[in-house]
C-alpha cells in the first residue's frame, strides 16, 4: 500500500510529507527564517512535529534547504548522499542578512551512498531509493517509491531544459522512467503523470 502523501508546502514550493505516525520523511525543506510557515502547514495538515524523524532536501538552494538547520534543531535528521556534501557550505554564498539563515552544520547529518538508501527508506516503512538525478544543479537527487511515485525537486521537464541542462536532464529522466517513475511530485507546479 501507498504511503500517504501530503504536501505542506507554501510560498509556491511544494513541501512533500510522506508516511505516517512517528517516521515521518519531509521531502524537500523549506526557505530560511519561515519555521512558523512551515510549522503552521504541519499543523494544518495534521502533522506534529515530533514525527517529523527525517528530511531529505532534493538539492541546497535555498527554497529547498533553507530550514535544514533549524529542523534538525527541532529533532529531524537530516539525510545528505555523498554527492550533495560538498553543495552544502555553497549554499552560504546566496543567502543575504535579511533571508535569516542559519548555516547548516555536519552535526548529525545523515550521510550515503544512493545504493544505501532503500535501507532506510525501509526503516520509516517506505519502499524506495533515492536517485540521483543531476540536470537542474549537479547535487539534486529524487526519491522514487516503488509505487511509481518520484519527488523531483527541480528537474526540470524536457521542454523547459536549457540547452546547457538538457543532456543531464534527459539522463536523469531516462533513469527515473527506467525505474519505474510514473507520478511526478515536483517542487513546484501540480502532480503529474510521466508520459513514457
């Protein structure tokens, strides 16, 4: 059976929450200085905080990882592939004074390989793995349920590639239909069905 899916997002990015009880896995993070904002989706979405055990951020920008920080302060691990390590402390260089960030520290962190994932995936009671899908920054990755269901981020769709993305891009879609991905969950924009 399906996790459920809920999306507690605002500010125009999609926040997705999988599972339920107290293994909670929030997909993608939120923007700096708006734990209230997204504390309030929680709790509109029925949703305590306690359950919230895991965050994966698809890539760090900052609409996507802006509250790492102060979510592990509020008792979420957070889950970072090997690929992504080195996007962290970047992230630094976009934020100004007035988007409140606070830098994300190692502490804690949850580091992998993408082959262990489905490892602990299976922990929270999801049966998936997470992918990397390089296109729209070289760290994003998706998580892919075996349902079919993949939460993107930002990769982008075909058609709306730059020139410059558009073989990544196209490599990583290959890999999620080769996959099994058949619903798309984007960052931004509604659910959709992925055309073979």
């Amino acid at each position: 059976m399906p996790p459920p899916i809920v999306n507690v997002g605002y500010r125009s990015t999609n926040y997705w929450m999988l599972g339920a009880g107290p293994n909670r896995l929030l997909v993608d993070l939120g923007w700096p200085g708006t734990l209230g904002k997204m504390k309030a989706a929680w709790q509109r979405a029925g949703v305590p905080a306690g359950e919230v055990r895991y965050g994966l951020a698809t890539h760090y920008h900052m609409d996507h990882a802006g509250l790492a920080e102060e979510l592990k302060r509020e008792g979420m691990r957070l889950i970072v592939l090997e690929q992504q390590v080195a996007a962290i402390p970047a992230m630094r260089a976009h934020m100004k004074p007035g988007d409140h960030y606070i830098e994300i520290t190692s502490d804690g962190n949850l580091v992998m390989a993408a082959a262990e994932s489905r490892r602990l995936l299976a922990e929270l009671g999801l049966s998936g793995e997470i992918v990397p899908t390089p296109g729209h920054s070289d760290d994003s990755v998706s998580l892919l349920l075996d349902d079919g269901s993949v939460f993107t981020g930002d990769l982008p769709p075909l058609g709306l590639a730059t020139e410059e993305e558009l073989p990544a891009v196209t490599a990583s879609w290959d890999r999620l239909r080769g996959l099994g991905a058949r619903w798309i969950y984007p960052a931004h924009g509604p659910q959709r069905s992925l055309m073979a």
